[in-house]
C-alpha cells in the first residue's frame, strides 16, 4: 500500500497533537495519581491514536465510525480534563492568585463595613462620615509648616466639627515645637474627635480597633504583593491568603461574640489558596470568571484532544477513494446495475 502525503500529514498532526495532550494530561493528573500519572497518560494516548488510525482506516473503507468517534470522545474527555486543568493552572496562575487576593482583602474590609455599622455612634451615619472628612482637614493644618499647631485656619476646622458634634472640644497642646511634636498632637486632636463619635463598651472599642488595624496592614501587604512580579505572586500569594482569612474568622468570631449572635451573625470563610492547580478548582474559577482567557484555554484543549478526530473524519474520503477501488463511491461501496435486455 503506497503512503500519500495525506497520510503523512495526518500522522505527523495526531503525534504532535496527542503528543502534547499526553504532556499535559501527565501534569494535570499528578495531583491524583502521582508517580502513577505518567503511565496512565501514556495509555490514553496510546488509545487515541490507535483509535485515530481505526477511524481513517474504518472510513476509507466504508465501515460505520459511530462506535470508535464514541469511544473516542470517551478516552478523549479523561484527557481533557487533565489537560484544562494543567493549561489553566500554568497560564492562569497569577490571575488566579491575584483574584484570590483581592476577595479575601475584600472580605476583611467589608467585615470593617460591617461591624461599623451595628456599633452605635452619638451621630448618624452621615453626618459622621462628614465629621472624619474635616478631622482628616484637621490633623493636615495642625501639621502645616506655614501654620503649624492649633492656629486660626484650625480653629475654623474645630468650630466646625463642634457644630455638627453638638459638643465642645478641648485643644491640646503639642510636646514640642517640631514637626514630630506636631504630628503627636494631630494624631491626638484626631483620636479625641473620633473617641467622641462613639458609644462604645470597652469590648466594642477594642474590636473596632482590632478591625480597623488589621483592615489597615491587609489592604497595605495586598497592594504592596499585586505590584510585584508574577514569580513572587505565585509563591508569596498562597500564605498570604492562608493568614489574612486567619484573622479574618477570628475577627468575625469575636464580633459575634461582643456583638451577639442576633445582631451580628458571622459565617467563616476557608481558604482556597491551596486548592490552586486542583482540578475541580480549576474548572470553578474558570466558570466564575468566564472571559477571553478562559475561551482561549477552553478552545486550545479541544483542538488537543478533538482536533485530529475532526480533521480525520473530515479529509478522509469513504469508501477508499484514490486508492484503486474503483467499485467504490464516496458514500460507500457501488452498487452494480443490471442491464436489462428486452
């Protein structure tokens, strides 16, 4: 039998694209079978070449196709899998990771949204947010260089703020005449305005402190690993995600506890960040934040794994066509004709 260049061309295309299948699909399954994933990835696609020389050679024959294209798609789907999972994983890591980041950060800020909302204040939520906007104005003037300490702009600022307090404020003095000592005494003016706003137990003071300092060193360690280059994202991110839900569920457990069950409930959050590189996660993240990416990395593991079945099926002639059988149509073996003689 003489070998044409289509049948070079498509043995050449199935090893390469198998062959890459193979690849992946051993990394994709070392999570679940070890040291064992390299012989069973070497038996899948085994199996889906010879099922692709089954399928040309069962079509250029004329032979029906439909139980080998099943159990092809069926071997195929393991490596699929596999592969979506190693493709994914490799490529999409740092996003991964980043997304992750950014929800867990998310997670801790809005706890501080949360909590801040069931503690009760002298005033209302607005009026409050408009009270935090001028002790900001307050501690900038007490530090101006031009005007520094309790000058007449901060005065103006004070009076302001006593107004919509609707109580007096003390002025304080600074513990020297240098710019630390003028910072001391802005952080102090801003702590006695703000230690005013609240109606707060010694407990509920303590949470909120504890809230708001650890909302302050994530959001700061979150910014701070995003701007850093992928390698150290992808090794950094896990841990650091391991210990911000840490203090996130401690944190939420001990605002239920000061706050009450009934006026705060707290529902735990794990952490995915080790699930990274496993299959059923893989799969999730993708589904969740379907875009571009993740259609390009859907589509490069079906031309893997499908493409060469497709391809065959497609350029194969049935019934042997070109190669000398000339007994045989496209659509299978001729049927003669009987001349009939009158």
């Amino acid at each position: 039998m003489k070998i044409k260049p289509t049948d070079l061309f498509l043995a050449v295309l199935a090893l390469m694209l198998i062959g890459v299948s193979f690849w992946q699909t051993w990394l994709g399954l070392s999570q679940i079978f070890g040291g064992a994933s390299f012989v069973i990835a070497l038996v899948l696609s085994l199996l889906l070449l010879f099922l692709i020389w089954m399928l040309r050679d069962y079509k250029m024959n004329g032979k029906p196709t439909s139980g080998l294209i099943g159990m092809y798609i069926f071997i195929a789907s393991f490596c699929f899998i596999a592969n979506f999972n190693a493709l994914y994983t490799r490529f999409m890591k740092t996003e991964i990771y980043t997304t992750e980041l950014k929800s867990a950060n998310d997670q801790l800020n809005k706890l501080e949204a949360d909590v801040d909302a069931r503690l009760t204040y002298s005033v209302d939520a607005k009026t409050r947010q408009d009270i935090i906007s001028d002790v900001n104005q307050l501690m900038i003037q007490i530090q101006d260089p031009s005007n520094s300490g309790i000058g007449p702009e901060a005065r103006t600022i004070l009076d302001r703020i006593q107004k919509k307090l609707g109580k007096s404020i003390t002025p304080l003095t600074p513990v020297s005449q240098t710019p630390s000592g003028y910072r001391d005494l802005a952080e102090r003016m801003g702590q006695q305005i703000l230690d005013m706003l609240e109606v707060l137990n010694p407990d509920e003071r303590a949470l909120k402190t504890d809230i708001d300092a650890a909302a302050l060193k994530w959001n700061k360690k979150t910014q701070q690993l995003i701007a850093e280059s992928p390698d150290v994202i992808n090794s950094a991110a896990p841990g650091l995600i391991d210990e911000m839900l840490l203090d996130y569920n401690k944190l939420g457990n001990r605002a239920e506890t000061v706050l009450g069950a009934t006026k705060y409930d707290f529902v735990p959050t794990k952490s995915t960040a080790q699930d990274v590189g496993k299959i059923g996660f893989a799969f999730r993240h993708a589904i969740e934040n379907f875009g571009m990416y993740q259609f390009v990395v859907l589509l490069g593991c079906i031309l893997l794994d499908f493409g060469i079945m497709i391809i065959v099926l497609l350029v194969t002639e049935p019934g042997g066509a070109g190669r000398g059988r000339g007994n045989e149509g496209i659509f299978g073996p001729k049927r003669k004709s009987t001349t009939l003689v009158n």
